[in-house]
C-alpha cells in the first residue's frame, strides 16, 4: 500500500467513526455522502460513459453506502426508484442501447439526486463535486425557499 493510499484509508475511517458518533445524537443532523460520478459508476456503470482513474478514486466505501446518495436514490421508498430500476434493467442488454436513453437515464439520475440532497442538512463531498454549480443551484434555491 503506498502512502496516498494510507491517507485515503485513514480519512474514510475517521469519516465513518465521525458517522457513526453523529447519528447516536439525539438530534443528529440529517447527513448523506454524494461521490463524483467516476466514483458512482463503479458501483452503477453507465454504458458509454468513461471515467479516467485518479489517484486514490477506486471505489465508493461500502460502509457508506446507506448514505450515499447514488444507493439512496434506488431504495424502494424513493420516487424515481422504479424507473431508475427500469432504466437500468432495459441497459443490461448494451447491443439494443441508444444514445437518447442513456441521456435520458443520466437526466433522471440527475433530477433524483438533486431532490433528494434537499433532505438533508450536511452534505459530505469532495471540492469537485461541491464546485459543480448545475448541481447545487437547485439545492441553494430550494434551502433559501425560492422555487
């Protein structure tokens, strides 16, 4: 294991124990993780879609995902679950694939986790994500109450 790789282990530690801690509170905030796309599409590739790897980004920790935003979106209780779901069982088959519905599986993706961060009251991130404005505008609006 390299030393980045030593770091990248010790800080998702310390993010799942602070996890943990938080959410024994009383009156724990409401808190989710969102990753990057190249990180979600390890765990849900998109057909077409390629990410170059980056140092450090191998996988999503699996002890994260109950509140990681991209395994929230496909609970059952979720609105735009039974068609993520349909989407998704409709690409497993990648020869009858067209560029019109991938684009319109990474719209509802899009449009289901932008709703669903307005649930919650800490967002854990990486700058980059946290920079993208497409993405948080719809959330600043809806926290500041317009519509």
């Amino acid at each position: 294991m390299t030393e980045g790789m030593q770091f990248v282990s010790i800080f998702i530690i310390r993010e799942v124990r602070f996890l943990n801690n938080v959410q024994q509170l009383q009156e724990c905030p409401r808190i989710t993780r969102l990753y990057g796309g190249s990180l979600a599409n390890c765990d849900f590739p998109i057909p077409g879609k390629f990410y170059s790897a980056k140092k450090g980004d191998e996988k999503p920790e699996e002890m994260l995902r109950s509140i990681s935003i991209h395994w929230i979106i496909r609970r059952e209780d979720k609105p735009y679950a039974a068609e993520i779901k349909e989407f998704e069982n409709a690409m497993e088959d990648e020869s009858k694939l067209k560029v019109d519905v991938i684009k319109e599986y990474t719209e509802l993706l899009s449009k289901a986790t932008r709703e669903e961060l307005t649930n919650y009251d800490v967002i854990f991130c990486t700058t980059s994500v946290a920079t993208n404005s497409n993405l948080f505008c719809n959330l600043k609006m809806k926290l500041s109450g317009h519509h």
